[in-house]
C-alpha cells in the first residue's frame, strides 16, 4: 500500500490496538474528532491531509449510527428543489461529482425512474421541468441521457407498474453508495496519514486549562474499562443525532429535530426492478425502491423521534406505510409482511427551523463555534460530508494557526480515498467485482489469501459472493472489533441473506476470535449481540403480521 503523507494502517488486532492507545498519552493533537459517522471521519481525513495531528474517538464502530442507515444515496438533492434549497442542490452536485471522479468504487451511477399517474401531486410536466433546472443548477454534471418514457414504454422499463392511470414516466441518473464503507474508507485514509483512530471509544468530558480554552478530553476505552486524559488544543463535535446530548453542547442542548428514516428489504423476486423506482405517497412525499443484487429495499420514512437515546429501529407502522406506498405502485406484487426479510433505521440530525413536519425540515447543515476551542457541525446529509468537514476544519484552522499551528489547505476534493485502488473489473466481473466495490485496494490483500488456502475461497453463504479471507481483512486490516461489525457494515449479511447470516455467524465470530486473540466465551457474547440485533429489527415485522392476522 501506498505510504501517503503517513504510515499504512496496521492489523487491527488486539496489539495493534494497545499500540493505537498508547498514543493517547504521549501525544498532545492539534484536533481530537468526537464522533465516527461519516462527517467525523471525513474531518479527521481532511485534517490529517493538511498536516495536523489528529485524533477521532467513536463509541459505536464507524457508522454504526445514522451513516451505515440511510437510503445509501449520494444525490444531486432533486427533492429540495421544491423546498427551494437550490444551494443545496448546487452543493449536492458538485459534492456527488467529486465522489464519483475519486472514488468510483464506493459512489457509481445508477439509473431512477418516477412514474406518472393520473391524479399523481407530482405531474410529469412538472417533474420534467424540475429535472431540466435541476441539471441546469448541477450545470449538467449528469450521468446519462434524461428521457421521457410514454405509458407502454415505462410499463416495460418497469414491469409490475400500476397500468391504471399510468401516463409515462422519467427515466433520469443519480448515484449510490454503501454508506458504511464509504465512511470506514475516510477513517483508514485518516489513519493512513496519521490520525488515531479509535472505534470503540466514548468521549465523556472536554477538558479545559487554566486560561479557559480547551487542553484535552476524557475518554474511555470500552472494551477494555480503561479511562484516559488525551490532549488536545481544539475539539471538533460531528456526533450527528447525538449532538444535544454532548458536553458544552451548541444550542444548549436543544439544537435538534431529530427524524426516523426506516427501510425494509424484499428478495428482489418479489419486487425485481433494475432501475430506483420513485413511489409517490399519499402524503406528497417520494419513496425508493431501489435493486440491491439478491434484494430490494424500499424506503424511506419521515417520522419525529424524540429520543435518539438506545438503539433505534423501524416500527410496524413504518413497515405499513412503505408496503403501503410500493403496493400503490405495484398492485400485483401484493407485498406484505412475509415479504420482508429485515428492516433498518437511522436518524436524521435536522436543525430546528419551525417547520410543521419533519419532512419540510431543511437538510441544510450549521457549524458552531465556542471560543474555548469548540467547532460543532449538525444537520446536513450524507451526499454532503465532505464540504461540511472541510468547513469544520477551516474554522479549527483559523483557531490552530493562532496557537503557533502551520496546516496546509484543503486536499479532499483532489485526493482518492483509496491510493491503491485497482482499475475496475468488467461489470460482469462476478466476486472481482464483489471486492473491488467492498475493499477497493484490499482487493489483493484478500485474493492473495485466497490463492494461499482454497478454504478462504469457499463461500461463507453458499450462493453469495463473501468468503472467509474478506473477514480476516475486515478483522486484520478494517478494525472489525464485535461480529455486528463484520456482519453489517463491513460485508454486508445482515441486508443481503434471509436469515442475516445467523447461521454462518459462529463461523465468522470463531475466526474473528482467532485473530483478536478472544475466546470463547466472547464468542458466545458475540452470538447473542447478534442475535439480539436482528431480532430487533425483524420484530416489527411479526408484529405488523400479528396485527394482519386479528
């Protein structure tokens, strides 16, 4: 791998991470992120890239909050043009441009269609002109041909469509992601120029010296119980829906709306679309189905949520309204809660702007800053994360130069996350293409070990492209510390297999084990974790077909 301006990251096993914390108190950094999503990590890239000394501490693993939950998007904000968001629009275009140019492994093109119906809130008339201003705001940084399809030629562009009232459809181009992946790639290209990065880790208290500004923090490792003083000249708070809750939080405390964005997922054999499908609801708002491989998922909601405190999931009525809304659009499919293998849910950190919903809330970001040495960023949306981390360290910056601190400027928008990452596969391109989207340059590492011993290339799930060498790099080289680790954001199971993977899970949480030297009594901890996690989020489906059976 490429050296950067730092060193490479190193196996993420349990020496490797007593090495990471015995930074923590011999070092003084210039920043210290509070918050792994894909904002904090994109600040910690950012800054490491201009030359400062950095730290980053996330409680959870890196995305396990809102930045692995959301409809995995990057958009060029179609939607906000309504609202009359058109900076938001200019800036999710050029942000989207960025990330397909660096980074085309993790953000690709892909084609959305919106049908039209007789009667629809949304006339395609309407939504043609708001498609062509929308190109003209993005200054038609497109991705394909825009197309107006009639009745019959939508229906066979989307088979299963609604045929009664059906008056055509738009065909146009955004993009998507795997959102947990995209985040985990800004935290090891932070490491890879020399940032601490430490999943794990909860950020309890800032600590301020003797002249009122901020010196350092207190945190603890909670894996281990272990509690630390790590100091810092400045402090930089991207903790997403969890801001309010922060010490010295902006706001008082009282700076958010937060709002509950739950999907569902189907086998794509019961809703086999190529394109994303826009399904208008009842209540003027847009709904994707959008393909996913072997599955469908479909999503999202819009739902106030007053306490983002403990795990959030998708409620029954989540679940009701989505099949609801795709049922509209596909009668024939008759989806219903047998259909739906799993569910998830995020929130969003909206700022409080007196909108009467959630959904009319804007996506517009805000950052704060507390002369002690405090930079704080909420609100915003995943497509954006890289101008809000660069504005969150221009203002640390501004702040560092004047304690004696010499950054250089902002690289982000001109350097790939991954230096290593190998011309892509053709599309047919079966697992080497599986690999080169997951783990760009990793790719090798975890072909190599598949040459080496024929048991790393046997299906994990028969029928599905994940072998044991992707848990190893995931263990070894993506800092995977628990099994929902290895099982949701870094390869995947939890979306993609019916069962989420339980039944092969002993066998991914016995090799992850071997590596972080872990026994197997945390095995079995492990194994109930999991469990637990996907029967929460599979509970709301037995309870909605509990409610269909009355």
């Amino acid at each position: 791998m490429s050296e950067g301006a730092g060193k490479d990251h190193e196996d993420a096993t349990a020496l490797a991470r007593a090495r990471r914390w015995a930074r923590v108190g011999e070092e003084v950094f210039d920043l210290l992120v509070v918050g792994g999503g894909v904002t904090g990590c994109g600040v910690a890239r950012d800054a490491a890239l201009r030359g400062l000394s950095v730290a980053l501490v996330e409680a959870g693993d890196y995305a396990s909050g809102t930045s692995s939950k959301s409809s995995k998007l990057v958009h060029g904000g179609l939607r906000y043009l309504e609202q009359g968001q058109i900076g938001l629009v200019m800036e999710s275009a050029r942000e989207r441009a960025i990330q397909t140019r660096l980074n085309p492994h993790l953000v690709w093109p892909q084609s959305f269609v919106v049908p039209g119906f007789r009667g629809d809130p949304h006339r395609l008339g309407v939504m043609a002109l708001g498609l062509w201003i929308h190109e003209a705001v993005s200054l038609f940084r497109g991705y394909g041909e825009r197309q107006r399809l009639g009745p019959e030629a939508a229906w066979r562009r989307v088979p299963g469509l609604r045929r009664d009232g059906l008056r055509g459809a738009l065909r146009y181009w955004d993009c998507r992601t795997d959102d947990a992946r995209l985040t985990l790639a800004n935290a090891l290209d932070a490491e890879r120029h020399g940032a601490l990065t430490l999943n794990y880790t909860r950020f309890d208290a800032p600590s301020f010296g003797s002249d009122g500004a901020v010196c350092g923090a207190q945190v603890r490792d909670l894996l281990t119980g272990r509690d630390a003083e790590l100091r810092c000249r400045h402090i930089a708070y991207a903790a997403g829906p969890y801001t309010d809750a922060l010490p010295e939080a902006p706001g008082g405390g009282a700076l958010l709306r937060t709002s509950r964005g739950s999907h569902l997922v189907v086998p794509r054999a019961r809703l086999p679309v190529d394109d994303v499908v826009v399904v208008a609801t009842e209540d003027r708002r847009m709904v994707f189905a959008v393909p996913w491989e072997e599955v469908t998922y479909i999503g999202t909601t819009d739902t106030d949520h007053d306490s983002p405190a403990g795990p959030v999931a998708a409620t029954a009525d989540d679940i009701a309204y989505l099949l609801a809304a795709t049922n509209g659009s596909f009668p024939d499919a008759r989806l219903g809660p047998a259909d739906v293998l799993t569910t998830w849910a995020g929130l969003r950190p909206l700022i409080r702007d007196g909108a009467a919903t959630a959904a009319r809330t804007s996506r517009e970001h805000q950052r704060f800053d507390d002369p002690r040495g405090i930079t704080s960023i909420a609100g915003g949306k995943l497509t954006t994360y890289r101008s809000m981390a660069e504005e969150v360290v221009d203002a640390a910056c501004a702040r560092l130069r004047r304690l004696g601190a010499r950054p250089g400027p902002c690289r982000t928008a001109r350097v790939p996350l991954d230096p290593d990452l190998p011309p892509a596969p053709e599309p047919s391109g079966g697992r080497a293409l599986h690999l080169w989207r997951a783990h760009g340059g990793g790719m090798r590492w975890i072909q190599q070990r598949m040459q080496e011993a024929a048991e790393q290339a046997r299906p994990l799930v028969e029928g599905y492209p994940w072998v044991p060498a992707e848990v190893d790099y995931a263990t070894a080289r993506e800092q995977a510390m628990r099994l929902q680790d290895v099982m949701v954001r870094r390869l995947g199971l939890f979306y993609r297999v019916p069962d989420q993977g339980l039944a092969v899970a002993a066998a991914v949480a016995t090799r992850m084990a071997a590596l972080l030297g872990r026994d197997a009594a945390w095995v079995d901890a492990e194994l109930d974790d999991y469990a637990s996690l996907v029967a929460a989020n599979t509970q709301p489906i037995r309870e909605l077909a509990a409610r269909a059976s009355r």
